[in-house]
C-alpha cells in the first residue's frame, strides 16, 4: 500500500510542475557549461523552495516567474552548483542561496524605495551581456544604460545577500536623472575594499 502511495504522491507532484509550466530547456549562457539533467535538478529543487514562500506560475529562460510578477533568475545559482562537483551538497546550496536571497528581499521591504536618501548607500552597477538580459524579459521596466557595446549596465540595490535591480516605478519617485543615479552608485562602487 505504501508504494502505491508513494507512486500518487510523486504522480501528483509531477503534474503540479507541469501545471506551472515549468520549461527545462537550457539558458543559451549554460548549454556547454551544464547538463539538461543537471539544470532540472536545480530547477525543480528552486521551484520547490521558491513555491513555499510565492506562487510559482512559470520557469522559462532559467527564470522563476512567481504571481506577483516577480522573477527569480538561476544565473547565479547554476554557477555556484557547477563550482561544486560533488553533487550530494547541491541541496544545501540551493536552499543558502534562496535563504539569503528572501532575507536580502525582507530587508529590501524595510528600505523605503520612494525616498533617494535612504536608497543611495544600497546603488550599485552590474553588467551583464545584452542577449542574457533580452532573454530574460528585457529593460523595459528597470533602469538601465549601454556603456559596453554588447552589453546591458544596470541599476541595482546592493543588499547583504543579494543584488536586486532597481525598477523604474521607483526610480521615478526619485526626481533625480539616471546619471545622477549611475554616478552615485560607481561612487559606492569606488568605496568598497578590493581583495586581491
């Protein structure tokens, strides 16, 4: 009876991830760096873990698409797991990596984004290559500019945990143009200690 049970749990499992359109082709940046069956893996491992705190509508592109229009993309995640070979340790990666992405994002809720003031110590920079950024939905709605041919510069929240992109809703709130915003936050930049 028990492995009946198991069998309809599992079988129900199955059909909750395919309900949520869950999509297991390979980012175009991993499809020499990681296997089809390694990215399911973390996927299904991020889907379970992101589905206790949101609801989970789709994963397309190595992005977490939950209801609130919020994204989580695996970039960064699948890069941690391939740095690690031993495989059995990927569970307790994934579950650190989330852990501090939701505190990075609770402490984000407690900085009002609509005041310059109180945003400006957290600005910062990151490049990424423009065909990655397209493929995860573009810059229509986040702030951003091209200072590398090829690539995108975006305007991010530095948390303890995480980085999180500043998006245009907010940024608005600040009355303050977008290089005011860039320059303030290369100045951050400039401050933090390099290891070598």
């Amino acid at each position: 009876m028990k492995p009946l049970l198991i069998l309809l749990l599992l079988s129900t499992f199955h059909l909750a991830l395919f309900g949520q359109q869950i999509d297991y082709s390979l980012p175009p940046d991993f499809d020499k760096t990681i296997s089809r069956n390694d990215y399911k893996t973390i996927a299904d491992q991020s889907v379970a873990i992101v589905s206790k705190k949101y609801k989970v509508d789709s994963v397309k592109n190595g992005t977490i698409i939950v209801g609130n229009q919020q994204a989580f993309n695996l970039d960064n995640l699948v890069n941690k797991c391939i740095a690690e070979t031993d495989h059995t340790k990927w569970t307790s990666i994934i579950n650190d990596h989330f852990n501090a992405l939701f505190s990075s994002m609770d402490q984000k809720a407690g900085i009002d984004l609509h005041n310059y003031e109180t945003v400006k110590p957290y600005l910062s920079i990151r490049i990424y290559p423009a065909e990655t950024v397209e493929a995860r939905g573009g810059t229509a709605s986040l702030i951003s500019r091209t200072d590398l041919e090829g690539t995108v510069s975006m305007l991010m929240l530095d948390l303890p945990q995480a980085f999180t992109p500043v998006s245009k809703t907010d940024f608005e709130t600040w009355h303050k143009t977008a290089d005011e915003t860039f320059k303030a936050a290369s100045e951050n930049i400039a401050k933090q200690p390099i290891t070598k």
